[in-house]
C-alpha cells in the first residue's frame, strides 16, 4: 500500500509544476485583514474491525467548495471556480492520491486499533489544509482528533501529540514518525500543493468572492431579563462577506455587557448577526447600535434605540391632529351650508295641499345627494379617528 501511494505520489509532482510555492493572490476582502484558509475535513467512522465510513469535504473560510462520492470514490466541485487552476489531469491525480490514501487509512487503523487502545465504536476526525494572508501562503496545519477531542498535529516536518492526549497519543506520533516518505508526502502536500490549489481558487472565484452586500439593520427588545430590566437586540442581516463589527455604544463609548451571538448563513448566501445588551430600563435612553462593514466603504451604520418608536409616535399625533381639523372644517362648512338652503326652501305644503299629505315639494338633484354623501364622509372620518386613537392609546 506506501509503494503504491509512493508511485502515484510521484506520478502527480511530474505532471505538477514547480515545488517552489507561488505568490498568493490577495485575500476576497482586504479590509478585514483576516488569513483565509483552505482545508479538507475528513471523518473517519470505525464501527467495529470490519465495517468503516468516510465523510470528505473541501472548505474555503466558510463556504464549501468540494465534496467527495464515497460510491463512486470521486471529487465534486460544488462551484464553478472550485477546480482552481489546475489542469484535469492535475485533478485526476490528487483524487487517485486522495482514494489511495482513504483505502489505505481505513485499513492500517483497524490493523493497529487494538495496539493503539482504540475502543470500537469510534471516530478519527481530520482536518488539513494552508492558509494565506496579506496576498502571501503563511502557514499550513494538519490536526487529528480521536472522538472529538484533539489528539494529535503534524508541525514542521514532525507528529506531535497534543497536550493532554496521554500516552496513546505518544504512541501514534512515534509509529506514524517511522514512515519516513509518508512524512515527505504529508509535508509537500500541505507547503507546496495547497498554497498553489488555494492560489488558484481565489483567482478563479474572485469576482463572487469580493462581492459586496450592505447590510440591514434594526433593533428590537428581547424578553425582559428581569423586573425594572430590557434586553435590547440589534439585527444586522443580508450582508457580505461575513466579517462585521457590531457593538451597542453610548456616544463614542463601547458598552461593555454587549453580547453577540453566532454569524448564522441565510438562503441567500448572506449572513446574520444578532447583537444583544442587558440594560436597566431607565438607561436604555441614549444607547445606539453601530455597524462596520467593508460595504459601507467606511460610512457606519448607527441606530438609536428608541429613536423610530419616538417618529411613530410622532407621526400618528400629527395623523389625529390633520383628522381632527378636517372634521372641524367639514362641520362648519355643512352647518353653514344647511342654513342658508333652508332659508331659501319653499314652505311646506299642509296635509290637505292638492299635492297630497306624501308630496315634499320639489327637490333639487344637489339635495338629493349632497345628504348621504356628507354622512359617509362623516360617519368614514369618525371610524378611522377612533380606530387611530384606540391603537395611539394601546401602545
């Protein structure tokens, strides 16, 4: 089996370039001046001697890029850019390399399990990959964990057992430091293959990794943490990339209590952030909300708390004081106008009139339907003032 991952390893660096690791290009967001990373998770699930499952995937910072089909022992490149720069073949190399290597893992942790003390049913989880910054490869790393907690490392050109994973540690690192090309291969994949595959995934993916998204912002109060107490909860969603600085401030001062809770992904492939400060009720007056973001090209994005129940509030008075004025006028108006038309109206006629005890007299169309017309308008108005009152004084 290490013949065989020998010969297809070699295989792989002839139809490769150069060892010498390029330049990385500059990282999605230079704002944030964060390292981005590129790794592959691997999962190894032992339910006893004989029977093992696999889970792959390829990660770039947080957005998944690869995936692998254990039925078919092959990659899955989930985006179009997710290949990189590399040729087919190049690829048709690294996943031969990589189904050696799962087969092989498989086998050789099920010869040595019970030397080890690994007790069935257990989990081996890997995680290996590069990093970059500023536009230059400034690392790589390699972790092994044994049922979730961390176990060992490959640092340099050397397997180290992590603190506190006791003498079964030790000993993987001391087996595994015996294979001497396992170690060769391991170090160039992680120095030399993973700083070009990274390079070449950023420049293939750059305009939707740079994309900008500005976020929304508003602020809400939670459930009351206690009597005489609010719990104020600022909301910045829908934007992108996911870095973002969030922080309840009084004036120019940070507020210490703010607590903020995980960066959660929406459908959209945006994020979302809840931001929250347990205050005293009486103190809640003053605080706002600010927001940093690369998409805000350096304009901060501050919500006062209070401040957008405060223009509700105002704009429904101004709302029942316009209504109340309109009624008054259209009173007036109606009064005055009923006055002068019953002093220019004709007598009533007597019952025993020759027009008969049903006749009114005659009717203009005006007063046939100026009547209705005003007690719609009138009966409409009161409706709404009352239901704007009735919600004024509910809230």
């Amino acid at each position: 089996m290490l013949l065989l991952l020998l010969l297809l390893f070699e295989g792989y660096l002839q139809h490769g370039t150069s060892l010498d690791a390029p330049q990385v290009p500059g990282p999605p967001d230079p704002a944030t001046e964060e390292p981005l990373s590129f790794r592959i998770l691997q999962t190894f699930s032992f339910a006893n001697s004989s029977w093992a499952s696999l889970q792959v995937s390829g990660w770039l910072g947080d957005l998944q890029t690869q995936g692998w089909d254990k039925v078919l022992g092959t990659m899955s490149f989930l985006r179009p850019w997710s290949q990189g720069n590399f040729s087919s073949e190049e690829l048709k190399n690294l996943q031969n390399l990589f189904l050696l290597y799962f087969h092989g893992f498989i086998i050789e942790v099920q010869a040595f399990a019970h030397q080890f003390q690994f007790e069935y049913p257990f989990e081996l989880q890997v995680s290996a990959g590069c990093t970059e910054h500023a536009g230059k490869a400034s690392g790589s790393f390699l972790n092994g964990a044994y049922q979730g907690s961390d176990f060992l490392s490959f640092q340099g050109n050397s397997w180290q057992p992590s603190p506190g994973a006791g003498s079964r540690a030790q000993k993987v690192c001391a087996v595994l430091s015996n294979y001497l090309d396992i170690k060769e291969i391991v170090q160039t994949l992680l120095s030399h293959t993973c700083p070009r595959f990274l390079a070449g995934i950023l420049e293939a993916g750059k305009s939707e990794l740079e994309r900008q998204v500005k976020p929304e912002v508003w602020v809400s109060s939670g459930p009351s943490p206690s009597p005489g107490r609010l719990l104020l909860v600022c909301h910045v969603s829908g934007f992108h990339p996911k870095p973002v600085w969030v922080m309840w401030m009084r004036g120019e001062q940070e507020q210490r209590g703010t607590q903020q809770g995980d960066v959660l992904p929406n459908a959209d492939e945006t994020w979302y952030l809840r931001v929250t400060l347990d205050v005293v009720a009486q103190e809640a007056a003053g605080l706002s909300c600010q927001v940093k973001h690369s998409s805000l090209g350096g304009q901060d994005i501050i919500i006062h708390w209070g401040g957008g129940n405060s223009v509700l509030l105002t704009l429904l008075c101004l709302v029942v004081i316009v209504t109340l004025l309109l009624l008054l006028v259209r009173h007036s108006c109606f009064k005055k106008h009923s006055s002068s038309r019953k002093a220019l109206a004709p007598p009533t006629p007597s019952p025993d009139s020759p027009i008969g005890a049903d006749a009114q007299g005659p009717r203009t169309p005006g007063h046939q339907l100026y009547m209705p017309q005003e007690s719609w308008i009138k009966n409409r108005f009161l409706e709404k003032w009352k239901t704007s009152l009735n919600q004024l004084w509910r809230h």
